[in-house]
C-alpha cells in the first residue's frame, strides 16, 4: 500500500472482539473493511451486505487476496498464531488481539514473520492505549515528574459471568484471567514503567466451582529499572471497581452499577449449550449483536495510580490528575470518536508509514511472557525471575 | 488487680502516641490514669493536674509504684523493650505501641517476660483494632462468606511530612514508614487471613532528598493458608486515598481535602530545630496539643478489600459492604466514643480477665518480622521466607 494511504482491511474473526473495534474501524477515515473470514456463514453474509465486502469461510483464502493491505486477527486465542505467521508470509500487516498467542514459541514465530515480511506486527487493542495511560506514560517520557516508581492497578469486573466458549474458561487452553486480562494491566503497567521486566510473584484465584479456571490473580512486577507494579485482579462479579472510577465502564460508557451483580445469575440460569448461544447472539451477525455504546469519556481498566519520584498521577476515564508537590491539577482528555479507536489509529498510522508504536513487533512477546511466569509464580509459590528475550537472528 | 475491677494505669511518655489514644483513655470507664512518666516537667506538671496523677521524671520509678496495675508504653520506638520487660517483671499488665520494638530478639524477650510474669501483653493500638477490621475478620470466622483469599489494603497519607523527630526519619533506627506504617497493614492483613505468614516479596521508596528514608512501599504476603494479600503505601504526601473512603480521615474525623497538600510546604518552611519544636508543641502539655477530633466514623487505614470465597468485602469508615452472589448489602458501624476506644477496650478487658485479643503475647513479634523481611525483600530484590517462630521454653 502508498504511504499515507488507504488501508484495505481484512477482518478474521467476527465474533466479540470485532463488535468491540468495530466502531473504531467504521470510525478512522483511513481503514476500509474490505474482507472478512469466518466459519458462520450468517456472520459472513452480514458483514459482506454492511461493507460491500468479501466473505470468507477459510482464512486462508482471505489472505491470498492481494487487495488487501492488512488484517485484524480477532479469531479465538489458539489460532492467532498460525493466521499471524500467514498473514505476514502474505505480505500483510497484523493487528492481533491479545494475547498476542498462548506460548513464548508461538510469539516468537509471528515476531519473527513479520520481521522478516518487514510487514507491522501490533498486539492490541489492550488498555495501554486508552488516552489517559499514553497521556501518563508521555508525561512520564518528559522528565517533567521525574522517574515512575511505583504503579497500583486495581480492577474487579464480571469477567468470568460474561457468555463463554468452553476453553475460554480452560486455564490449560488459556483461558481465565490471566492472559486475556492481565495481559491488560501488564500491558499499561510495561509502558508507564518503561524498562524491562525483571521478576514477577503472584498468586492467581479459582473460587467457583461453576466456573473453575483462573478468575482472579494479584501480583508484584519489578521492573530493571526499579519501577515496581502490583496489580489486582478479581472477574467474579462482586465488588464492581468502575465505583472509584466515576461509574464509567471499561468501554467509557454510562454504567448501570446494577447490571455488575446481576451477571453471575445470568449466567446460572443458563446451560452450557444457551451460554455458547447466548456468545453467538453477541457477535456479529448474531440476533442480539452488542456493539460497544458511543463512549461518554475514555476506555479504562479500573484504578491506575502511579507514583512518580516528584508527583503521584492518577488515570480516570476523562482525564489525569497529577499530585504535585505544588499542588493537585487535572489535564481533561476527551473522549475518542469511538472505544479503541486509540489502538486501531496507532495500527493504521504505523501501516501508513507513521511510526510504530510501543506495543509493535516483539512487545506481545513480553508481555506473554509475564502472564506465564504470572501463572507460574502462583503454582510454585515463588518469584519468577524473568529471562531477557535473546535478540532475534 | 482485681478481676472486672477499675485499671490504675501508668503513661510512659507523653507525646503524639498518647495525646492520640488519650481520648479513648478518658472515655473508657475502667481506666483510671493514675501516673505518668516523661523527661518533660511542663508535660509532668500539666499531666499531675489534669487527672490528679503522679508524674515521674524516670520511667523506672514508675514501674516501682505498687498502685499501678498496667501501663500504656507510649516512648519512642527504641525505648520499648527495655520499657516492656521491666514493665512485666514488675507485675504490670503492658500496652505497646507499634511496633513491638526494633528487633526481633527485643520482641521476644517481652513477650517472654510478659508470659513469665503472666501479664498481659498488647500491642497497640493498631488499625487491626478498628470496628470494621475486626467486623470483617468475624464475618470471616463465622464461615458465611467463605475463606479469605485475596486482602487488597492501599494507603497514600502525609506520613512522611508530618513534624518529626531525626530517628522518625532515619531507617537504621527504625524510622521510615515500613515500622510505623506497614505495621497497620500488616496487622490487618493478618487478622483477616487468619494464617500464619509464609512469605514476603517487596519494594520500598526513598524518593526525597530533603527527607531520605523509606517513604512507601509495595509488598505481596503469601500467608500458609493460600490467602494473599498486597499492601501499598505512600507517604509522600500526593495522591490522598482518603479520598475513596468517604473523606474521613484516619481517626475517623472529617477531613479537610486541601490539607493534606499542603503537609509538605509546612514542614518545608521550617529549619530542623523548629521541626522538633513543631512536635513537641503538638506533644502533651506543649503550646497547641493536637487532640484527635471526636469521630464521626470509625477509624481507618485506606483501601481495604477482601475476596472471600463468596463474596468481596469492602471495609468503609462507617461500616462494611459485602458483595455476594445474592447481591451487595452494607452493615453500618457506628462511630466509637473517641478514636481508639477499640484497642484500649481490648487491653483493659484482657487486664480485667476477659479474653486476650488476637493481637497480644507474640502477636507483634511475628508483624515485625513481616516489617523486616519486607525491607529485606526490598533491599535484596527477591522474595524473603518467614521461618515460623520456635514455641518459647
């Protein structure tokens, strides 16, 4: 594709994790939807009617389709890396979701793809682009609140209590919190500390014998630098955290505080075969499809408190409080035009021959890498030093 | 003394510990302050007149006073073993402040001499003591909302820029906020677990020249039950978390927001020798004796969450949420009489021949050997096993 240009996109996977960028894909004037690939053909025929788009039911086809500049890997975790070496193989640029894919092997495979394609490899959409924590980590860079030494990430949410695929609640398949995640608040915590991860100790919570995977985990990262981060976890469903955060939801939506309560008895009520059903409806081309609603303020992933050697910065959905040594103020942020549109903006520009961002290339790796050792610390009870990734031939 | 009689209790050291617990101490029927002990004649004097007492210039004078049935230790840090142990020998039931003392071996030579003597040992008060603390701990043991797994306690305060002493600052002598500080969280932490702790990973700050000790920290305790839990503190005077409790302050008292900013200009104003003036002034019988307000609310340390196996706990100055399956509900906890009042009811029954409160004998021995291995993990980057304490002989 010209620099600066359009980007064809192709779409694999029109499940949840397409609803939730879709805004942000139809929103960003340079992307066009021009492909998609998924096994339903009632998804396929949809998205071919809305877009004027092709439709495919192997990915591959997708892929041997020259008019198409890039592709957005939203298809279940276990195929990410497969599709992604393909893709770059393809000559395509990839946006995957995270995680970027279940083992260090397979990261390393779609790193080294698109290297060698000299084609754009992001994970994300994650949290780490929501504007308030780029906004942190640019204050950060300037030196003007000295080095960050401290990070809190709190969040409880009804994880576990959304509709689930069988393996999306299989620990052994990744599923859980931990990758789909923690993955986040690793993600914000690796930009703000900006320095190599160096050990990890954690522990990780299965509380539910209905639902017996990983839903909750805390954590303590220590980065090279000296940075540290703890970070909480919990997807049952009870203490609802979007209450310190103004009562905006993860998508910067208006929240309904009592909708977080009644998600676990959603969930009971129904059997596994109407929970996969109830997942379908969700996606796209379902009957019941959840587009996330227009955002009020900013994504965000639950309290981020940073303290820095010369002022602490909290992150909010509509903007940053710095606590300075002369006092309190707040920098306002805007809403984005859609919820993730920060992350699909910084995969297009980086397409288009803009620079790339933190969370290109072999960032997935790492921070894969961390929510392994995550799980890893919390089997064995001990600290998990982490290995710098050996540079790639 | 006789049991369920009146307590003839003696003050060592009338500073900032005692004007703090001197509300709960005049509110408590049973007490009756009969002596105190401190290097000051101005504090002697207006202690003798207030209540009527005997005031010694030499502690060990007062221990001699047979009338005396208990003593509140309320001295410096470094005055507390030799205080304690003397105390016990003397046949006087003991309320220490925390910490216990500065090492290990000092701990246990006054939990032995306590338990030689068959004395009370207490040590206090704590945050552990606070209505909601011990409102959840009991909610806990009673089995309705499951064992406790994951403790969340976070606390950003002005700590570190209150009037101070130089050793208040000097982390070799025990100042900094990991002794004086962390002691609350781990007390809590530990009341709520209910399992003895199996290790600790942590970091420590030290992140102002003109103030250079330990300043915050992160720790994540592994305690032997499974439970987790992970502390945060900041004494740097930033970020205010009393703002996610309602706006009360520790004592449970209405909390103006704008003075918690301006903690660091007034200590900057002043030279070292109007420090120390600046708190001896706030000291018993100084210019402006800073009596806590009365309480509106209970006491509290911060942020506390719990996730139990069945439902997080949410602990509030003015009750406790619990969010279970079924839905959240809130107990309301009225204020005490004075802040406090918990810790000195607790000591004063023990002494009276009601039950010993979890925090007496060895309690304080094993939270200072959790503040020592926190500072140690910090230190030495790595995770630090606690060694369970040998059963005295």
């Amino acid at each position: 594709m010209a620099t600066g240009g359009t980007i064809n996109l192709g779409v694999i996977g029109l499940g949840r994790g397409l609803m939730l960028a879709l805004p942000a894909l139809i929103a960003y004037p340079a992307i066009r939807l021009v492909a998609a690939a998924d096994p339903r053909p009632v998804a396929r025929e949809r998205f071919a009617a809305e877009f004027g788009a092709r439709a495919y039911a192997d990915w591959a086809e997708l892929l041997a389709d020259p008019a198409i500049d890039a592709v957005y890997i939203a298809a279940p975790h276990q195929f990410h890396a497969e599709q992604a070496v393909a893709a770059a193989r393809a000559g395509k640029h990839v946006l995957v979701e995270k995680p970027m894919a279940l083992s260090l092997d397979d990261c390393r495979a779609m790193a080294g793809a698109a290297q060698q394609a000299g084609t754009v490899l992001v994970t994300g959409p994650s949290h780490s682009f929501d504007a308030p924590v780029r906004h942190a980590a640019a204050l950060i860079a300037s030196g003007a609140v000295g080095a960050p030494r401290l990070i809190t990430a709190l969040n409880y949410t009804d994880f576990l209590f959304r509709p689930r695929r069988p393996e999306e609640l299989d620990s052994a398949q990744g599923g859980g919190v931990v990758l789909s995640q923690a993955a986040h608040q690793i993600d914000i915590a690796r930009l703000l500390a900006g320095s190599p991860l160096r050990s990890v100790r954690a522990v990780t919570g299965d509380w539910d014998a209905a639902r017996p995977s990983e839903g909750a985990y805390a954590a303590l990262l220590d980065f090279a630098n000296g940075c540290a981060a703890t970070l909480t976890y919990s997807g049952y469903a009870r203490f609802d955290s979007d209450a310190l955060q103004g009562g905006t939801g993860e998508f910067g939506q208006p929240k309904d505080p009592a909708a977080h309560a009644t998600a676990r008895r959603r969930i009971a009520a129904l059997s596994p075969g109407e929970e996969i059903a109830a997942k379908l409806a969700r996606a796209y081309g379902g009957a019941s499809p959840a587009l996330p609603p227009a955002p009020v303020a900013n994504e965000q992933f639950g309290l981020v408190l940073i303290s820095c050697e010369r002022a602490d910065l909290r992150l909010m959905p509509d903007g940053v409080w710095t606590y300075a040594d002369d006092g309190a103020r707040f920098t306002p942020l805007p809403p984005p035009p859609a919820a993730q549109y920060g992350a699909i903006a910084a995969f297009a520009e980086a397409c288009r021959g803009g620079p790339l961002p933190p969370q290109a290339g072999s960032w997935g790796i790492d921070t894969v890498k961390a929510c392994l050792a995550l799980s890893r610390s919390a089997h064995e009870r001990r600290e998990i030093r982490i290995e710098p990734e050996a540079p790639s031939a």
